[in-house]
C-alpha cells in the first residue's frame, strides 16, 4: 500500500536528481548477497551476511564529481508493537500509558562508508529511512507524543543488538567495487528481510536497489513451533508427557545408583 | 553453546539454562520446596519473556514434583484424599488464573501483576519462616522446650466434615478447597507450583501432621501444573518446549543431589537458609518496583 507511494516517490526524486545535475555521469548500482537465505535452527547463534557489489557507469565520471558513498540497511518485516510507558503510582512503577506504534521493523542494521551525518543530507535520510533516528516510522496523525514511543523503540532495540548503526566497515574500492561483512544477532525473527543499498555522491542518492533475504526457522524449531500454534492441545500434552518421563526416569536412575 | 528458543524467540546458552536448573534443583532439592518461586524470576531476568517463563516453568514444576511424589509414594506420605480435594479447589483457582492472566497481559499490566504477587507472598512466607525459625533456634538452646499443642479454632465449626485417615484429621473439606483455589490461581499467574505456600498453610491451617505434607502438596501440584501448562500451551501459546526439557534435565539431576544434601543439614539450619533465600528475592522485586527504572518504555506485541 504505502509501498507503491513509496517507490514511486523514490523514482521520482532519482529522475528529479538526473536531471537537475547535468554534470553527473548515469550511475547504477548492482548489488549480491553470500546468502538470500538465513535458516534459524536450534544451534542458530547469529550468522553473517556478506553484501558485495560494484557501481556500473554508462559513461566516464565528469570531472569534479565528489567521491561516492555506499549505505546499506538491512530491515527486518516491519510490524504494529505496542509501546508501554511507565510512570509512578501509589510509590511504585506501573506501566500507564500505551502506544500503538506502526511500522517498526524487527530488526534494522545500518552499514556505511563514513558516519552517516557527512554523507547523506537530512531530508533522504528521513524519506528513504537510512539511520537509526528514521528506522521507526510512526503513521497517521502524528500525535504529540508518538514520537518519543516511536523512539524508545529504537533504544530498546538498539540495547537487544536488534537495531544497529555501524559506520565505516562498507569497503570501497577505487570508487567502483565495494563490500561489507555484516552479522545479525542470534535473536533473529522470522520473515522477509529487506537489503537495501543506496549509491550516494554530494550527500545525495544516485542509485538505489533492493533484494531479499528469507530468514525461517529450521528443522526442530519449525515443527515445534507450527505444532505448538496449529494443535496446542497436542503440543501441550507432549509437553507434559516429556516432563512426565524426565521426572519417572530421574527418580529410577538415582535409586538404582543408591544401590 | 547457544541455542534458539522456538516459542520465547530468543538464544540462550544451554549450559546457562542447564547450571540454572540443576541450581534451583539442588535448592528444591534441599529445601522440598519446587523452587518456581526462584526460577520464574530469574528466567524473566535473562530475558525469557515473562508470560513464556510463566507457562514453561509450570511444565518444569510438573517433571520435578513428579519425580519427588514417587519417593512419597513409597514411604506412604501421600494423603491422597486429601490431595484430590486440594486438587479440585486447584484447577478451579487455575482456571480463574489463566484467565486473570490473559486479561492482563491484553491490557500491559501481567508483570506488574506477577511482581506485585512475588513480593507480597515471597515477604509474607518468608517473613514467617524467618521469625518461627529464630525462635526454634532459641528455643533449642533452652531445656523443656513446650511441643506445640493442637488448636481447636474456627476451623472445625464449618460443615461438611470428612475425615482424612492418613492425615488424622477430622474436619471440613471447605478449608481444603478455599487453599486449594488461592494457590492454583497463585500457581497460574506466577508460574509457581505454590508449594512454599501450600506447605505452611496445610501445617498451620489445616493441621496436618509434617511427616504427610511434602507428599501431598507434590501430589496436587502435578495436577495443577499440568493443568496450568496445558492452559497456558493452548490459550497464550507460551509454552517453550526446547526450555522447559533443558530446565527439566537441569532440575531433576539437581533436586536428587540436593535431597542427598538437605537430609545432612539441621532443620532449623534448613528453614533459616530458604527464608533468607526467600527475603532476597523479594526485597529484588521489590527494589524493582519503587527505584525508577533505567528505561521507562518496554515493548509488547500488539497489532492483533
């Protein structure tokens, strides 16, 4: 929904870009991944995510064109959380007023070239949601306040190792090829993940392009997990008959030890 | 070694969780209490979310109080007429709680719930045994310390009247059913098995004889932990099997090392120690409650 409005947006303000700045040479963007798929098994610990690329040139760089500049964000589906904040009542801390807050990505990870301030004006910043500041983007009528709910979930999340801004580990290579070795956390979330890498010369985007990563649970947590949503009764009773078991074999094994 | 939590959705490292329940075995195990009053608490303090250490810790509750009411059985210290009534007020209590539990969790309000129930109950029980066994302790030092002699209070004016031959005891069923209800509901919305209150109340309000009481609180327990897990599995989907078979193998290696412990150590010893145990963790909770938080925001799932 708010897609389509969004890409539209971007298409314009590429073509908008390319024609106000004659000067400037076409240039694309191309982008791969190590992986499109990341499989959450019950060893999962974290794993890594290796984002490489080049910037593909229909004509020779003008003369005077700054340096480029790679961001790459990887987000995480987006989701409705609601926001608790608390306050005191009666001496003691309780949870009052809630917020519903749209469009927080479960996970979002910022990977550049340079500290984001020196490379990216505010306003692309804002509109294409680059940094951590803009990862969560309310919706509808912004009320006063639902910007500091919007906020504190990106504390939060930032202190979980969920959302994180790592400057400077994009490698460049004489302005062509570039790299990045980025990892996500071992408290990965199901969904579809989106990487996107955006070319930026003179604090502006030039190019952007987008692919997809899957993250599923695997094998034992797959099954454990359907089981436990699609048959709970079932899933609760072997939950039960496991325990059951457990408690009947430990006390059989350590009165034969006894004797 | 790390592993990930299909239901709670986090990684874990096993050795922790395996240290953690043979830990809080050995405590159980010592002490013959259930030890979900520690474990709760502390899974939410790594980071389990509290409705998953709630429901996951009422399946552990169930594996190791089973295997402790298979020694009670066959040192006949079971009342198990007694435990059925207990058991019917608890699956009541349970119902209600899961309920309670549901409705607090919709509105943001279940962890101030489930602290607020730790530290009256942790304080109150605590507070007790510490008292009761300062005063064991001086009185051990004094010769013809008085053997406490039985009551005759309100208790047996109520109706119903049955009597329970393994206990020895003729009275109402009424007070069985009303400890019953308060402790599975208890047990549901702390994920406790309520042992630590279940074994004063049955000694001080009931009456019943020491020797039979362990055995009957495992006894009813098991129902009503299973109960609650099955509840807490089928109506908020939080209970985490992969966590619960860790603390369980944990928990019942610990608690057979621990009753080889406790049986060394001197009563009064022992009640000192868990009250001290009991005190700390409720004056933790406590703290939590009246210092301001370092982060006054906390993020639940909602949208639905």
């Amino acid at each position: 929904m708010a897609q389509g409005g969004t890409d539209m947006l971007r298409i314009l303000i590429t073509a908008f870009a390319l024609i106000t700045t004659p000067l400037m040479a076409q240039e694309t963007v191309v982008v791969d991944l190590s992986q499109n798929r990341v499989e959450i098994t019950a060893t999962y610990s974290g794993s890594n995510i290796f984002v490489f690329g080049a910037v593909k040139r229909e004509s020779p760089l003008p003369e005077g064109a700054g340096p480029i500049d790679v961001a790459i964000v990887i987000e995480g589906p987006l989701e409705t959380v609601t926001v608790r904040k608390k306050e005191k009542r009666l001496g003691i801390w309780v949870n009052t007023e809630s917020v519903e807050v749209h469009e927080a990505p479960s996970f979002f990870t910022i990977a550049t070239t340079r500290p984001l301030e020196d490379m990216l004006n505010e306003g692309d910043r804002r509109d294409y949601a680059i940094g951590l500041d803009f990862a969560v983007r309310p919706q509808g009528p912004t009320e006063e306040n639902i910007e500091s709910f919007a906020q504190a979930v990106a504390r939060i999340r930032k202190d979980d190792g969920l959302y994180s801004e790592r400057e400077s580990i994009v490698n460049l290579t004489e302005d062509i090829l570039f790299e990045a070795d980025i990892s996500l956390p071992a408290n990965l979330v199901e969904g579809d993940y989106n990487v996107r890498v955006y070319l930026i010369r003179d604090k502006n985007i030039v190019s952007d392009t987008t692919v997809g990563i899957t993250v599923r649970k695997a094998g034992l947590e797959v099954w454990l997990y359907d089981l436990s949503r699609n048959s709970p009764l079932i899933y609760g009773l072997l939950s039960l008959l496991v325990a059951l078991v457990a408690g009947y074999s430990a006390s059989e094994i350590f009165r034969r030890l006894k004797h | 070694m790390q592993i990930y939590l299909p239901i709670a959705e986090v990684s874990v490292n096993m050795f922790v969780i395996l240290g953690l329940g043979g830990m809080v075995g050995m405590l159980s195990g010592i002490f013959g209490v259930g030890g979900g009053f520690l474990m709760t608490p502390i899974l939410i303090m790594i980071g389990i979310p509290p409705a998953v250490a709630v429901a996951t810790e009422a399946n552990q509750i169930v594996a190791s109080s089973f295997s402790g009411v298979l020694a009670h059985f066959k040192r006949k210290t079971v009342d198990i007429k007694m435990g059925l009534i207990l058991m019917l007020g608890g699956l009541a209590g349970a119902t209600l709680g899961v309920q309670i539990f549901k409705y607090l969790k919709s509105i943001g309000q279940v962890e101030l719930l489930v602290t607020l129930s730790y530290v009256i109950f942790l304080g109150l029980v605590g507070g007790m045994m510490f008292v009761e066994s300062l005063n064991a302790i001086r009185r051990a030092g004094k010769p013809g310390a008085r053997p406490r002699k039985k009551k005759h209070n309100w208790i047996h004016g109520l109706p119903f009247k049955t009597r329970f031959r393994t206990s020895g005891l003729y009275i109402s069923v009424i007070p069985p059913i009303v400890v019953g209800v308060a402790v599975g509901i208890l047990a549901a919305i702390m994920g406790v098995g309520g042992g630590f209150i279940m074994v004063p109340a049955m000694i001080y309000m009931l009456g019943m004889p020491t020797k039979v009481v362990v055995g009957t609180s495992l006894f009813q327990i098991i129902f009503v932990t299973a109960y609650t897990t099955l509840s807490h599995a089928t109506q908020n989907f939080t209970v985490d099997a992969i966590l619960a078979l860790l603390l369980i193998l944990g928990g019942v290696i610990g608690a057979q090392i621990g009753t080889r412990i406790g049986v060394k150590l001197k009563a009064e010893q022992l009640r000192i120690l868990l009250a001290g145990m009991v005190l700390i963790m409720c004056g933790k909770l406590a703290l939590d409650l009246l210092l301001m938080p370092s982060e006054l925001f906390s993020i639940g799932t909602g949208g639905h």
